[in-house]
C-alpha cells in the first residue's frame, strides 16, 4: 500500500509539472539576474527607456537602484527577458522551465480581418465577376425578388438605358480662362453699412469656364500676351474680355448705356469707358447739353496686377468736371475704387453702371470743354488723378464712404 501510495504521489507531482506552466521562482534583492542586452521593449515607451538603464544589473537591487520597478522585472522574467541564476551562475530550474514553456509555445496567428460579402450584382454576370475575384459562388449578394421588384418601378428610366450609355464616362472641359460673376446691381455688389465688403464677394467664385468658351467663341484675344502676369489676372482678365467684346457683351452695353475699347492690346489692363444716355434730368446732362457738348462721358480703366483683389484704377478724361465725387484731376471718390470697399465679385460692367449712377445723381457739373476735337483735357493725367486716388484711399481709411447715398436713385 504505500508502495502503491508513493508511486500515486510521483505520478500526481510529475502530472503538475507537465500541464502547469512552470512558476517564476522568488525574487528577493539579492536574486542573481541576468538581462537580455537587446531592448525588446516598445522604442520610445517610458519601459524602454527604463530597461535600457537597468538591463547591465546583475541583482534585483542593483537594477532597482538604476530605475527599474519590481514588476518590471517580474514581467521580465515571465517573458523571457530576464534569466535567473542560482547560486553558481547557472540558469535556475524554474526559470529554464518557464522559458522553455514560452518558446514551445506556438505564436498565436493573427486575425484576418472579416471577409466582406461582395454586393456584385445578380445573375450570371455576378457569378463570373465573382469567379473572377476568388469568391464562392454562394457568397454573391442577391436581392430578394420583392427588393428587385421596388428598384424596377423607383427607376424605369434608369433601366431603359443602355448598359454602354449608362457606363460611359463623362468628359471634362478644361477650363482656359475664368468668366467674370453674373452683373449684379451696384447695390447688390458694394459693400455693406459698416464699410466691408459684402459676404457675399469673397464666395463667390467665377463660373467655370467650359461653356464659356462656346458662349464666347466668337472673340479672338490670340493678340494678347500677357508676359509675367500672376494667374489669377490671367484668367480674370481673359473672362472679362471675352464678354466685353462678345456680340453678346456688346448688346448689352448698348442697351445699359457704356461702352468698352481696348487701350492696352498686349496686357488687357487698359480700358476706354464711354458712359452714354446720362439721366436727362441730372445736373450732368444739362451742363453738357448746354455747352452743346455729346452727352458722354469718357473714363480710362487700368487693371493692377493684384486684380480682381485688388480695384482698378479708374479716372475721367473728357470733359473736364467738377463737384460731387469728381477731383481736381479726373480721380472719382467712390469707395468701390478703394481697397476698402472693393469687391473681387464686381464686374467691369457693373462698376461701369455705378460710376455712371454717382455721375447721374451726384452734384457733378462741366467745368471746361478741353480739346473736343480729340476729347482730351489739358489738366487732366494719370499722375495727377492717381494723387487724387490717393487721397481719396486716405479720407476712406477712418470712416465709413457717403459715395453710395445716390446709388439708391439709381434703377439700371
């Protein structure tokens, strides 16, 4: 009986040691330790830069010493990265044990994410796209014959359209130049009360230009170089252009009262305005009627490279005026002319219009003829009328403009 009870004992202990993990053995202070050299811990984690400090201790209390947690070390042993010795320097029994457990262990695989069941379609032509792909016949999606019948009557049209139409591309158009916005009033497109632009302006982007070129297609602008010029002018301008000297541009100036002639053929940034059929009650048309004058007025137009972000700079030629928004040298006072009130959305039509309003409604008068033959006035330069401007820029800087009060008698 207690030979029988021996051997029932062995074969329980021997049983344990077999199935059970083996146990790290007791660290205490003094436990020899030796640590892999090569730091296995995450690089950049705070355990990595702990290890590297402790992984030269020989002793629990020496790699404490030198930062190491107690659990660190622990762990360490558990996952192989750290041997215990005995006594003599050898690997102790246990730990031998527990890394030997760990590298029979076989690595667990890694889960591959969930196959998705692929919605290819119906019928025979799901099939083989499915055949195509590795996927089981069995795994093709299939509506069921009720769903099938709900997408036949949602989309008759959609199914009486042939599978070639239905999946051909379509083409973009390149876009070779930028069309101005749609003429707004010169309302809708100055700025508001307190003196900024309107919200309104800076969102709103040019149309794209795909069906500007067959609406545009009749103007020629292959003169123009436009050397040097920053893309966005480049692309504004040639917009612009293309509308002014249309059929289509042209009938509109002629029913709205302006007109646009081209002074700087290679740049597109100077323009001659003539502003026609003045308010036949103004204070203007009358001073001109009664010098027996045309009843126009000639303005010049030039576009900074910064446009449209920048205003044009615009100034009278002919006549000679005076009062109202007019300076001494052809600059106009109006605030839209000024980097404060300017608008990029703002057409060269419908600045046109608005100066056209100031000059109908504002207390301007005719003060000389000049030269009618050639409808210039010797007092009159861009140099000078640009001192104006700057002045104008300056008044308008502190405070809020007064140019947009006879813009609400205006109805163009």
């Amino acid at each position: 009986i207690r030979v029988l009870l021996a051997q029932v004992s062995y074969a329980s202990s021997v049983s344990r040691l077999l199935c059970c993990p083996a146990m790290p053995p007791k660290l205490t202070d003094t436990t020899p330790l030796s640590f892999r050299q090569e730091n296995p811990k995450r690089s950049g984690s705070k355990a990595h830069e702990r290890f590297e400090k402790y992984k030269v201790a020989k002793t629990m209390a020496e790699a404490i010493q030198l930062g190491a947690l107690r659990p660190d070390v622990v762990n360490d042993v558990k996952q192989g990265f750290c041997t215990v010795l005995d006594g003599d320097g050898n690997v102790a029994a246990a730990s031998a044990a527990s890394a030997a457990a760990s590298a029979a262990e076989p690595p667990k695989p890694a889960a591959s994410p969930p196959a998705k069941k692929p919605r290819v379609g119906v019928g025979a032509a799901a099939e083989a796209a499915a055949a195509a792909q590795g996927v089981p016949a069995a795994a093709v999606w299939e509506p069921s014959p009720a769903r099938a019948a709900l997408q036949q009557q949602a989309s008759p049209a959609r199914a009486a359209i042939p599978p070639a139409a239905e999946a051909a591309p379509t083409e973009a158009v390149a876009a070779p130049f930028e069309e101005p916005p749609a003429a707004a009033s010169p309302a809708a497109a100055a700025p508001s009360e307190g003196g900024g632009s309107s919200g309104s302006s800076a969102g709103a982007a040019p149309a794209a230009a795909g069906g500007v070129v067959g609406k545009y297609a009749d103007v020629d602008l292959s003169f123009a170089k436009l050397d040097g010029k920053p893309l966005k002018f480049v692309r504004r301008v040639m917009g612009e252009a293309k509308r002014l000297l249309s059929k289509q541009g042209l009938e509109e100036a002629k029913r709205d009262g302006y007109s646009f002639s081209l002074l700087d053929r290679e740049n597109l940034s100077k323009w001659a305005v003539m502003l026609s059929d003045l308010n036949p009650d103004g204070n203007l048309a009358k001073d001109l009627k009664g010098r027996k004058l045309d009843s126009c007025i000639d303005l010049e137009v030039s576009l900074p490279d910064g446009f449209p972000m920048e205003p044009p700079f615009v100034r009278v030629t002919y006549p000679q005026l005076t009062g109202g928004y007019v300076f001494q040298h052809g600059g106009i006072c109006f605030e839209p002319l000024t980097a404060k009130g300017w608008a990029p959305s703002m057409t060269m039509p419908a600045l046109a219009i608005a100066i056209k309003g100031i000059l109908d409604y504002g207390e301007v008068k005719v003060a000389g003829e000049g030269n009618r033959a050639a409808r210039t006035v010797p007092g009159y330069s861009a140099e000078g009328a640009r001192k104006d401007h700057n002045y104008i820029v300056s008044a308008h800087r502190g405070g809020e403009g007064s140019s947009y009060g006879s813009l609400k008698h205006y109805s163009s």
